[in-house]
C-alpha cells in the first residue's frame, strides 16, 4: 500500500515505492482499515460531558493505542447548555486535531428519549423534542448522530431533521412498537442505539423495538460485544440477522475505560467499575469498559465468523453508518491512510492515522 500527502494512494501487488519512501514492513501482520468507533463517551478519565477540548484530545489519544482512528465523541442527556459545551468542544477538535483518533463529530445520545427506558441517562433532564434547542445543537454542523424515542409525538419532526443534515437518526433508550419504528423507518430512521439494551422487548406476539431493530433493512443495529450487556449467543443472533453489513461494533465506553476498578463519573452521575462492569449506585449498567480492539476480539469468538467481517463490523459498517464512508473505514485508493496494524490474534501493534503513525506497541 503506498501511502502519499495522508491519503492512500495505491493498493496491491505490484505497488512500487519511491526512493525517498519510509518504508513500514507488516510481515507476519493483518493490515485493516482504522477502527470506527461512533458511540463512545469516555475513557482513560476523560468524558464527551467534560465539555473541554482536552477532554476529547485525552480520548483522542487513548483510543489509537486500541487501533481506533477515528470516533464520535457521545454526549449524555443534559441540560441544554452542558450538551451545546460538549458540541463546541467536539467542533473545535475537527477543526485543530489531536493527536491520535481524530472526532469526526458528535453522537447526540438523548435528550429526547423515552424516561422508561432512561439506563443510565439523568432522569431529570429527559424531555420531548423542541425546535429550538435541536436546531442549536445542529448550528455547527457537526452533528453525526442523535439518538431519540421516535414514539413519542414530538421527536419525529426530529428524524427527517436530523437526515437532512447529515445525520444519522438513531432510535435508542425507547418503547417503540415494531410499527411505530416501522413508521420511523419510512419517515429516514436508519440506525439503533447498542441493539436490546434499554429497548423495548422481543415478544412472539409483540415484536416491539428489538425486532423491528433486528428484522426492518434500513436500520444499522450497534451492539457491545463485551459479554456484559449482551450474552455471547445474542450477539451472534444480531450479527446472523443484520448480516456484517448493518451491524456495528460500539464501545459505549466511558471514562473509566483503559482504567483501573474504582469510582468514576458519567455525565455528573457516580458509576462503580468493576471486574469488567460499569454500574450506577443502584446495580443499572451505565456503558462499558470496552474497547473496541478487544470487541473485535471477542466478536470472532463469539460469533466465529472470518475475521475480515469481524473486522468491517468496526470499519466500513459504522462508517457507512454515519455517512463517511468515503473517506474512512477501507483501504482504498483517495481513502484518508486510516491503518491498524494486527498480529493475527488481533492485538493492536501500530495505529495510523492520515498517514502518521501515532501509536506503537
């Protein structure tokens, strides 16, 4: 692969290097396309809430030592303030990058979702949409992501909304019945928000919100291959049925990530890690430790698939997901040099980024 000015440039046998080309020698390696990751709110202490720029820069870092190249930094539900302080602060990393994973933009994970389905979401900011408000957590223009209960009478305005300007209508944190999410579908609802997980319930009679996620085409269905929120045989469920294609490999990690056990904070909220869980006070899981290498990983083992899907389930899907797949997730000629380097156990060993190596092991 030769790689000129951050971009690639030629792929495959036969590609010659210039003589004044550094030369980086992968045998024995895999090389895959940069890892993806578009719902993830933290780590290495550092959360999307934290509203700073050193906050994401902190991320930034931490995430190329796991193979990660580029991420959507994820916001909580919150006051309208904290979350438009996240969004600047998002929007001032894309336009002076960090060093490491570069932010492609914000997932908007609520505010506008169903209060019974809230996990680890503050109850007390939860709210139906409103004009106004979305139309500033748009203004910059980096919105990637929003993640909402369509069920609910004043969100769908939302969702036609949100395609119109590039993003990705997410339903998460919801009740929605398989018809009103089938509704959703036709009004440009096109992802979910880690599959099964504070989502309306499958049931023979009532297929609800995890089987429209799972059974209606035009949905991109995250999941958190940590063996926590899922059992290992449900992931191979969604992977069966959406097909490595829809499906997208997340962390939903949080700023205890890459950390060790102890006290941390989601959105102002005390969360316990331990032994590879992240609760609140009251026992509900609030994100993970994940990264998202280590899904990679744990994907191959659970679902025995090759590991090239294994592989697009954290590249290509997600980026095709939130709409960059032209410039991120393959490696393909006029691709940004977005690059992990692997041992064949998929143990990260070096992370490109637009084609710098930012991380070694």
């Amino acid at each position: 692969m030769l790689i000129e000015d951050g971009k690639i440039a030629a792929v495959g046998p036969g590609v010659s290097a210039g003589e004044r080309c550094e030369v980086i020698d992968a045998s024995g390696l895999i090389v895959a396309p940069g890892y993806v990751d578009v719902h993830v709110h933290g780590s290495a202490g550092h959360d999307t809430m934290d509203g700073t720029t050193e906050a994401i820069a902190g991320m930034a870092k931490f995430f190329a030592t796991r193979g990660v190249t580029s991420f959507c930094p994820t916001t909580l539900t919150a006051s309208r303030e904290a979350i438009m302080a996240s969004v600047k602060a998002v929007h001032e990393c894309q336009q002076n990058p960090p060093e490491g994973a570069r932010p492609l933009g914000v997932h908007l994970e609520g505010p506008y979702i169903e209060v019974g389905k809230k996990g680890a979401q503050p109850e007390q900011y939860v709210r139906p949409a409103e004009a106004d408000e979305y139309r500033e957590f748009f203004s910059l223009g980096n919105i990637k992501a929003i993640t909402l209960a369509p069920e609910i009478e004043e969100n769908k305005d939302l969702i036609s909304f949100a395609r119109s300007r590039g993003a990705a209508a997410v339903v998460g944190h919801s009740d929605a019945s398989y018809e009103q999410l089938a509704e959703a579908v036709k009004l440009g609802l096109n992802h979910a928000t880690h599959t099964f997980n504070q989502m309306g319930p499958l049931h023979h009679r009532k297929p609800g919100t995890v089987g429209g996620v799972l059974l209606l085409d035009e949905i991109y269905a995250e999941f958190i291959a940590d063996g926590v929120h899922l059992h290992p045989a449900i992931v191979d469920l969604i992977v069966r049925l959406k097909g490595p294609d829809r499906a997208v490999a997340i962390t939903d990690a949080i700023s205890g990530a890459g950390m060790p056990d102890g006290e941390y904070e989601l959105g102002g909220q005390k969360i316990v890690v331990k032994d590879g869980a992240v609760r609140l006070a009251d026992g509900t899981l609030a994100g993970s430790c994940l990264t998202l290498d280590r899904a990679v990983r744990n994907i191959a083992k659970f679902t025995g698939r090759p590991v090239a899907e294994c592989i697009r389930m954290a590249t290509l899907t997600p980026a095709r997901s939130i709409g960059v797949a032209d410039r991120k997730g393959s490696l393909e000629p006029g691709k940004d040099a977005d690059v992990v380097l692997l041992t064949p156990d998929l143990e990260v060993k070096a992370t490109m980024v637009m084609g710098e190596v930012v991380y070694q092991a």
